[in-house]
C-alpha cells in the first residue's frame, strides 16, 4: 500500500488538521540550500549531549522532532544546544500522537493515520526547509572525521540527486568510561537524501522505506564516521513489536548483529570483531572514542 506524494499534501485519517502533511515544495519560497538533520526521538536524554553538538556543526538545521519522551528530552536537547552557542540552526517541535512501534504494529496501521511510522515520518520531513535533509537518529554521534565529511557534503553535493549512505557502528556503553565498540559488521545505511515529491515514506514491511527514483547517484562515506550508542543497562529494542524479531531478521543483518552483539555481551561474552574500550581516567567513553580512539585506527578501517 501506498500513496501518491504529488498535490500540496496528505490529510490525515483521524482529522486532526493541524498535523495534516504539507510538502515542503508546495510552500510559499523556495527550499534553500543546506543541510538538515532530522531527529525523531523518544525518551533519549543521556544521548542528546554526545549527538546534538557535532550535528549542529556539521549542518545547515538540526530539527528535533519530539514523540512524547518522559526523560526530559526536550529539556536536555535545549540546554545542550545553548551550551554550543549554536542555537540559531536548531529547531525543535513535537508530536503528539502515539507511533506504531515497527514490526506488527506497523503492519496493522494504516498509512494515513497520525499513528503510522510512514505518515509520522513524512510529517517531521515535512518540516525541513532546507535542500537536503538527513534521516538522524538521536543516537547517533558523529566522531571527528564524520563531522568534517557531513559538513563537507552539505556545499560539494550542489543541485545534483544524490543519496548519502553512511556506516556507523555500535557502541555498547558499560559506564561512563568502559565500552564495546562493534567492528564486525559492513552496513552503510541511506541516510541523506534531497528534498522532494520522488523521495517521500511509505510502508514497507516492518519498517518505512523512503523512495527513490531509478538513476540518482549513491554516495558512500567510509567506515569510522558514525557511532550509534547503546545501552547495556536498557531496552535497546523497545522500538519493535516483537524485540525477538531481531534474532531471526531475514531482511535486515543488522538486526541480527545488534541482537547477537547485545545479548552476548550482557552475559559476559565478547564476540567476534567486538572492541572491548575502556577510556583514560577523567574521559567519558563516548568522547574518547569518537575523538581519538577511531580517529587515530589504522586505514582503511578494519571492518568485518
């Protein structure tokens, strides 16, 4: 099922008109050039301090799009964005509506409901006024190297329909100093993608898919740009119907590897391809690994 991304928009089912989906291209101006990161988060305040600031250096707007976080999220994203000084290229917005979790939940909404992931995410890129937009985690943490590159795509990639894959790699937090920092896997997921009626979300089988006309270009950055941070002391699969799922994804290897990774470790096992770090004293794990530890890795990464 699908639905036709020309017209000034979609309406949604339940008639809630004031999160009706009004393309960005159908409003008055034009979309500038740059860069927008858009974050969709729930409940990810330990994160936003590590990812907001290299993401609001590397990009034109970093929109963060609340989903009824009760961690004080929005708080944390505020006063981190205040400390960068960087506050004039961030947005922040919320919505309102609970969000079928990916998998049965999903499956079972229907697309134009406020309640589906594809109309949830269409409505927060709906927001973007920008030229390019990134599909952010709010996870997701930029080492040094990523920044410079993401910053570098924004003025490089022009007018021209490009997609931009981007590796990132798990980063198992134990405590503030000690980590796993997960190698064994290749993926580089698309991430930015133009602005536009051809790349717009729809249902896909768990999980939404973004469109993409046949023939624009794929970009792909190297390994060692990207961590995405999780925590062995939380529900790291929440995100999901049947979290079990991810042992048995056919679809998706990363699922599988996030699962296997996770699980093993939280019985004390470290597999495969699988850094054990443990940060200098008075040096968060996080810092130490996005700012020297990968950064100063032999290239080409050794990724499996």
């Amino acid at each position: 099922m699908s639905f036709p991304a020309s017209g000034d928009g979609l309406r949604n089912l339940e008639g809630h008109g004031d999160f009706d989906i009004v393309w960005p291209w159908a409003r008055p101006g034009r979309l500038r050039p740059g860069t927008t990161a858009v974050l969709r988060v729930k409940n990810e305040a330990p994160s936003l301090p590590w990812v907001l600031p290299p993401l609001l250096r590397a990009c034109d707007e970093v929109l963060l799009v609340d989903n009824g976080s009760t961690d004080s999220t929005p708080e944390v994203a505020a006063s981190t964005v205040a400390a960068t000084g960087l506050a004039h290229k961030f947005r922040q917005t919320t919505y309102p509506f609970d969000v079928a979790r990916a998998g049965a939940e999903h499956l079972a909404q229907h697309e134009l409901s406020v309640h589906s992931l594809a109309y949830f995410y269409n409505w927060c890129f709906a927001q973007v006024r920008t030229r390019y937009s990134y599909k952010w985690d709010g996870d997701m943490v930029l080492t040094t190297e990523g920044e410079v590159s993401i910053a570098d795509f924004g003025w490089q990639v022009g007018d021209v329909p490009s997609i931009l894959r981007v590796p990132r790699h798990g980063l198992y937090l134990a405590d503030d100093r000690h980590g796993y920092l997960d190698l064994g896997l290749r993926n580089a997921e698309e991430w930015g993608y133009p602005i536009g009626p051809e790349f717009v979300f729809t249902k896909a089988f768990e999980w939404e898919i973004r469109t993409t006309p046949v023939g624009v270009r794929s970009i792909g950055l190297p390994h060692g740009l990207c961590v995405e941070l999780k925590y062995l002391d939380g529900d790291e699969f929440a995100h999901w119907t049947d979290p079990e799922s991810f042992a048995t994804s056919y679809r998706n290897k990363r699922k599988r590897r996030e699962w296997e990774v996770f699980n093993s470790l939280k019985q004390g096992v470290v597999p495969t391809g699988v850094h054990d770090i443990v940060a200098p004293d008075g040096r968060h794990i996080v810092d130490y690994v996005t700012k020297q530890w990968l950064p100063r890795v032999p290239r080409p990464l050794a990724v499996g």
